[in-house]
C-alpha cells in the first residue's frame, strides 16, 4: 500500500468582488482525481488585518485525496484561483495520510 495525501483548498464562498462562486469550479479535480469533498453548508469563517480593521470571508473547504502530491499542480491551481476569484491568498494545505 502506498501513501496518500489530503489536500484541502480552503474556498472563500465569494469573490473578492462580491459574486457568488459558482458549484462547479471543481470539476477538474474529480476529471483528475476521480472525486472532490466539499464543505460547503456549514462554512467556516476566515478573518484576517487589513490596514486598520478586520475583514473576513464565509469559507468553505474543498477535499481530495491523492497518491501522488503534485506540488506544480496544487501551486498552478493556487494561482489560477486567486487570479479568477480576485483572492490575496487562497490556502491549499496537504498532509499526509497515515497508513
């Protein structure tokens, strides 16, 4: 048995401009990874500093579980992302899962 890793891309539920984002932005991981788990009914909340204040977003979290970790992959897909969805930062963790 090999290891597997969990990566999670932490979602905000709307785009820097305000828009809803739409459900099926991630059909490309179940294309690539055969399924994708989403946490999107009860999201969590992100808050951070900006200038002088506090902001925040209704985050959801999206799950895949791979074999292989792919670090240009998940380091594009961030990149992609933050471009598409007007983010500063959107956070793509992974951990490896044990045996």
């Amino acid at each position: 048995m090999s290891e597997s890793y969990l990566v999670q891309i932490l979602l905000p539920k709307e785009t820097g401009k305000g828009e809803k984002i739409p459900k099926d932005w991630f059909d490309g991981l179940t294309d690539k990874f055969g399924g994708a788990t989403s946490f999107i009914r009860a999201p969590g909340e992100g808050l951070w500093r900006s200038g002088g204040g506090t902001e925040h977003d209704n985050i959801a979290v999206v799950e895949v579980t791979t074999e292989l970790l792919l670090p240009d992959y998940w380091r594009g897909l961030r990149e992609r992302l933050e471009s598409e969805l007007a983010q500063h930062k959107i956070v793509i963790p992974a951990q490896q899962i044990p045996l």
